[in-house]
C-alpha cells in the first residue's frame, strides 16, 4: 500500500528519525511518497540524508510559475471546498498572526492555502489515500487544508516542544478534530495533546516512540577508563541550555580533576557558547565538534562515560536512545518525556536551569565505580532496544495506516 510523508525541511540532520520511521515503514512493504517544503539549506553531512534528499518531491522547488497554476486549477474545479478550505486557513492565519515561530499570518496561510492544492493535486495522481506529517506546525497545516481541498485524509506526529509552546497559534484544537489520529512520541506528549480535544476524542491520540535502528548499535565497547569524559549532543541553540551546561562544567571542573566535555553539533549560539567557555577558563576542558554523521555520533558516545543532556525545553531526545543503545548512561534534565527513559538505574535527572544540579550529577558520575557505571549502561541499552526499536514502533504506525486506508 502507499502513504504519503510530509515534513516542512527534510531530510535533516536534526529529523533522522523520519528518516528511520520512513525506512522501517518501507521494510514492512509500504510505498512511501515524500513530500517536503524545501530542503535543508545546510550541506548534508549522513550519506544516508543524502539518498533521502533524492527520494524526496519539494514543493518550493516547483517555483511559482508552476505551483500556482496547478494548485488554482485544483481549487477551481472545486469552489465549495476551496472556499471552505480559504475561510480554514484565514482563521488558522488569524490564530498565528502574533508571529509565533511555525505560525505565521493571513498571508503565511494563503501560501500553504497553495501548497494544499499541489499536495492534493499531486496525491491524487500518485493514488495516495492518506498522509503523515511529522510535526505539529506547518507540515500539519499544509495536510489539513489538503484534505479541505478533497486531499487524502491525515495524520501527524507532534513532538514538542514547539507544539506544546504555542497550541492555539498553531491550531492544534483543529487539526486535531479533522485528522484521522495524532501520534505523540511519549505518554507526556499525549498528555499535552490531550488538553486540546474532547475526552471523547482521547482514543484518537497515540503513543508510537520514535526509535533506533539495533542492528546499527551491536554490543557496545567496552566504557572507556581513567578521567571522566561526557558528550552533550544537539543543536546549539536557545532550548538546548548549553549555556547552562558550561556554567555546570566550570563548576564541577573544581571537584572532577580531567573532567572533558565533547560538544557535538553546531547552530546559531555557537559564536556565544565558545567565548563564554573561554572566558570561564574550559579551552581544554571542552571541545566543540560541529555536526557528525550518525557513524561519528556513535564513536564520540563509544569515548565517553555518558551523555549529558541539559534541556530547558524538549520532546523525547534522540540522542538519550543513540546514548542507551551505546551502552552509556545519562544525565538529563527531568522534563517533557526524558524521565519516561531516564530512570534511576539508567542515569542521573536534574531540575532543568540548575546549574549546581547538573554539576553535583557530574560530580556524582564521576564517583560512581566503573563496574556501576557499565551495570547502568546495560541496564539503559536494555530499556531503550525494549522501547523504541524503529521495527516495532513502525509497526503500530502500518498497523493505523492501514486502518485509516481500508476503513
């Protein structure tokens, strides 16, 4: 059978796991059509986001002289729906005017109003019944307004925390009510998308994990010895709180002789986060890395002791599975879904914004015996290949997909 994947920016370094769910869904024997707004702007550094890339249909790319009169000619020969489909997205624009992030205005909405169309148009050749988009923000708006254009039906995967931190502006009450189903990534997801519909409707939300690939993670090497080594994974940017990750660093420098920190990935605060780090007196103590493909991600978690994740704001981190799938325990900050992996025989969860906190969980890891520490890392491999392998997550996503499509 096929379906239809939508995602606004794809593929990217930062959304491997679509990429992992998409593949997983083709092993189970779905076609899967890709739909994407535009392609990353960054080069692409994993071969395998590369071969995506090719994979993948951008509506951007088609250029106005195309996309447009192909959407009009679709929104023509159904005025009643398109008019439906216009006053859906001028109350959506209405919602976002404030310029929420992923919202936008009137004018926004008229774009994705033309958009719809090319999706609707472009589902109906390829014989496409259903689309999935990844995120609640845009890729979602453009999948409603598509089905209000006589598009497929939908669904979409929230994943926070840009969801959760502007529901109303991105309407989520609305598509939440026309979508065939919501999946969240943890039970705090659909939680948080549970507020926004009817208790009746509560069925309609589900849980499927994002999730690794085990075969990519066979037994871990052995945890590394001598002085403690953490890796901190992710964009560098506000919501990440690497700023208060190396205020921490500087203080449990003091208690931790050799204590070394490996900063994986870059972002816009890069510029901010290395002199801070300078002027705090860490040139030797942290190291920052820029992004690596997944096989580097894999060697710098393999040279380290644990993770340490130091969020303000999150859904469910990939890079705490990659982390347990390696074998190493973590130390994060105790919110959103993390404290549904991170337990207290897998890792360390710390009040988020604690700089003392997250030094004193250093500190601790730092003190733990090794033979605990490599007890803690199987115990955390454990939890995450019996909850989040991409097979069996991919699994109850064919299972609904198929549902919606022979219903």
């Amino acid at each position: 059978m096929k379906v239809g994947y939508l995602v606004n920016t794809y593929p990217r370094s930062s959304t491997t796991f679509v990429r992992r769910e998409i593949l997983a869904l083709e092993r189970l024997g779905w076609q899967v059509h890709r739909f994407a707004m535009r392609p990353e702007e960054s080069p692409l550094v994993d071969a395998a986001d590369v071969a995506e890339a090719g994979k993948t249909e951008y509506v951007l790319k088609q250029g106005v002289r195309s996309l447009l009169p192909v959407a009009l000619r679709w929104m023509i020969a159904r005025p009643a729906k398109s008019a439906a489909a216009f006053r859906l997205a001028m109350i959506c624009g209405k919602r976002g005017s404030g310029g929420t992030p992923g919202t936008g205005g009137r004018l926004r909405h008229l774009i994705y109003l033309v958009e719809a169309a090319f999706v609707a148009k472009r589902s109906a050749d390829l014989g496409l019944r259903h689309i999935h988009a990844h995120f609640g923000t845009n890729s979602a708006t453009v999948a409603m307004l598509a089905l209000a254009l006589d598009g497929p039906g939908y669904s979409f995967t929230t994943h926070g925390p840009e969801e959760f931190d502007a529901p109303r502006a991105l309407a989520l009450d609305l598509k939440l009510q026309r979508a065939a189903f919501a999946v969240a990534i943890s039970s705090f997801g659909k939680s948080q998308l549970s507020r926004w519909i009817d208790p009746a409707m509560w069925p309609k939300v589900q849980v499927v994990h994002c999730g690794i690939e085990p075969e990519k993670f066979p037994a871990p090497k052995p945890m590394p010895s001598g002085p403690t080594r953490l890796v901190a994974i992710g964009r560098l940017s506000e919501q990440k709180g690497f700023a208060l990750l190396i205020e921490a660093l500087a203080l449990a420098r003091e208690n931790v002789p050799g204590l070394q920190l490996e900063l994986v990935g870059d972002g816009p605060l890069r510029a901010s986060l290395t002199a801070r780090a300078a002027s705090l007196g860490l040139t030797g103590t942290l190291t920052f890395s820029g992004w690596k493909d997944e096989a580097g991600v894999r060697n710098s978690l393999a040279a380290a002791h644990a993770l340490i994740l130091p969020s303000f704001a999150e859904g469910l981190p990939m890079v705490v599975m990659e982390a347990f799938a390696a074998g190493r325990p973590a130390i994060a900050t105790s919110i959103a879904g993390i404290p549904e992996l991170v337990t207290e025989t897998t890792g360390w969860l710390v009040p988020a914004g604690d700089a003392p906190g997250l030094a004193l969980a250093i500190e601790r890891l730092a003190s733990t015996p090794h033979d605990q520490l490599v007890k803690m890392g199987a115990e955390a491999r454990s939890r995450v290949l019996a909850r989040h392998d991409i097979d069996t997550e991919a699994a109850k996503l064919s299972a609904l997909f198929t549902l919606q499509i022979s219903g």
